[in-house]
C-alpha cells in the first residue's frame, strides 16, 4: 500500500466533499459501494496550465463542470450540492498543489458508502491532482499511429455517449485491445457507430483535412461532446485563414483519402496522426501545423 509521504510526491491529496484526507482520516471505501461494484461514477479530467508567475490555469473549467452536471443527470445521480462547491472544490486542489509544473485534475461524483446499482442519492465528490507536463511546450506536434476497430461505438440507444462514466471508457478498452491484438496501447484505435460512420477514438476526437476543408464527425456519430472539440471549431477556427471547418458524417473512406488527421482532447491536447492501417498522412500539412501553433496558445490561457 502507497503510503501520505509516496502519494505526496506523485499526487495532491485527496479531496472528498470539500475535505482534505490521507490515510489516518480517510475512511475505506466500502466493498458495497456501487461505484466499487459497478463503476457507478461520472468523472471529469481538468488541465490546469502553470504560468511563470506561478499560477495554474484551469482550461475551460466552467465547461468541465457544466459537462460533469449533465452526466450526473443522464446517468441517474441526484445532486445535493451546487456549482459553486464544485468550482470551491477544484480551487483547493489546485491550491494544494505544489508541483511547480501543468497539473491534470481528476474530479469524480459517486459514491464510497454502500449501495446498490440504482443509487441516486447522496453522492460524494472526490478530486486529485497530479504532475502533467503539456506536450505543447516543446512546440514540436506529436505524431501517432492508428487503426480502425471492429469493436462498434456505443451508441445512444445502448448508454449515451453524452455520459463521461467508466462504463463508456470499457468500451475504449475493448477498442485498444483489438487494435493492439493485445496488451498494447501503442496504436490507438479509430471508432464507427452502428450507421456505418466515423465516431471518435479512445480517448480523443478525431479531425480530418481534405483540401481547404477541416472535418470532425457529427455529435450524432455517437460522439461524447467534447470541451476541446469544442474550442478548435470555435475557438480556434476563425485564425486558420481561407480553412472551412465542418461538422458532418464521414466514413473511413473520406478518412483514409484525407490530406491529414489530427486528435484533440483534454488529456492529449492536440497530436497529429502519422499512420491509419496501410494508410500514411503528411506530417507538414500547413493547416495542420497553423492549427497546432494556435492551439498551443491554450498554454496561455485565460479563463473568461
């Protein structure tokens, strides 16, 4: 067992409904805890930029936290706290910290005492952090190899992808290990929903360039609502000059004919795709590259 001074060095400690705990003042989580049982939890993974005045630099945390609400609500857990004691949350973990460097913050809502796999009421709220270094820093885009899966997508009449829960990261896992023909997670892997089209990968959204013309696949493709999927159509978008950027239904045909693919997310950031099956991609695409340099303007990143 990882004892307080090993977690310290590695993570924050850990905050549960507002209160901050190590091992003497933490009580076990019980072996009937749905969330235990059944993985009956909705979670949120939030980077926090840190600056040379020492300030961390939460990116888009109203829209993590409007997105958590919204899972909790589709997924069946009823709140007994409100936003402002989950905003209060996250500035505590991030206050704690001491790691001189980008933090990842992983917030949760479940449930630690005992219950059932209908439980709905009296969540708790549990928060981490721990050292990330974005990858934008070195100002290099990262490149990685791909392929499609035959595991299908969750789709919205089987558990909503609209859901950020353990149950639909399953469904990733499946992907992975398909692709990687095992214990592997070096190629990731490329996701179509039951209508035939592209969805998402893994872990991240997935964007094509074909010509003058820069694609992500409709939310409809079974597509969790991304916060930085988000940001590239319309943070990011109207800086690429004379690039249309568009929300439609591709399939892997328009993907392997593209010019280039990237991925973005929360925990990726941005990485280019150098390689789909028998498929290579050009590394300098130069919306690709105008892209990846405006993204890494995120690093600066002020909150609104």
């Amino acid at each position: 067992m990882i004892n307080d001074s090993e977690f310290n060095k590695k993570f924050s400690l850990p905050l549960v409904n507002g209160e901050f705990v190590n091992n003497k003042t933490f009580k076990q989580v019980s072996v009937l805890s749905p969330s235990f049982q059944y993985g009956l939890t909705v979670f949120e993974g939030i980077r926090a930029y840190y600056d040379s005045k020492g300030i961390y630099k939460p990116f888009l945390l109203n829209k993590h936290i409007k997105r958590i609400i919204n899972s909790s609500k589709l997924i069946g857990i009823k709140l007994d706290f409100s936003i402002s004691e989950i905003e209060e949350d996250i500035k505590k973990i991030i206050k704690i910290s001491n790691f001189s460097n980008d933090i990842y913050i992983k917030y949760m809502i479940g449930f630690l005492d005992s219950g059932s796999w209908f439980s709905f009421s009296n969540p708790d709220r549990i928060g981490f952090c721990y050292e990330l270094p974005s990858t934008l820093r070195s100002g290099k885009l990262e490149f990685l190899s791909a392929s499609f899966t035959s595991i299908q997508r969750i789709s919205s009449d089987v558990l909503s992808p609209k859901i950020k829960c353990g149950a639909n990261y399953i469904n990733s896992r499946m992907g992975v290990l398909d692709v990687n023909k095992g214990f592997s997670n070096s190629i990731i892997p490329i996701f179509i929903d039951n209508n035939g089209f592209i969805s998402e990968t893994s872990g991240a959204c997935l964007f094509i360039i074909k010509g003058m013309d820069v694609i992500t696949p409709s939310l409809t493709s079974s597509v969790l609502e991304s916060i930085t999927r988000s940001y590239v159509l319309e943070k990011i978008a109207p800086y690429i000059e004379g690039y249309s950027f568009k929300e439609k239904f591709i399939d892997r045909w328009d993907v392997l004919s593209s010019d280039a693919v990237f991925i973005v997310g929360t925990n990726v950031e941005i990485k280019g795709i150098n390689k789909i099956d028998h498929v290579e991609f050009n590394k300098n695409n130069k919306a690709l590259i105008d892209i990846f340099h405006q993204f890494r303007k995120i690093i600066d990143y002020k909150d609104d």
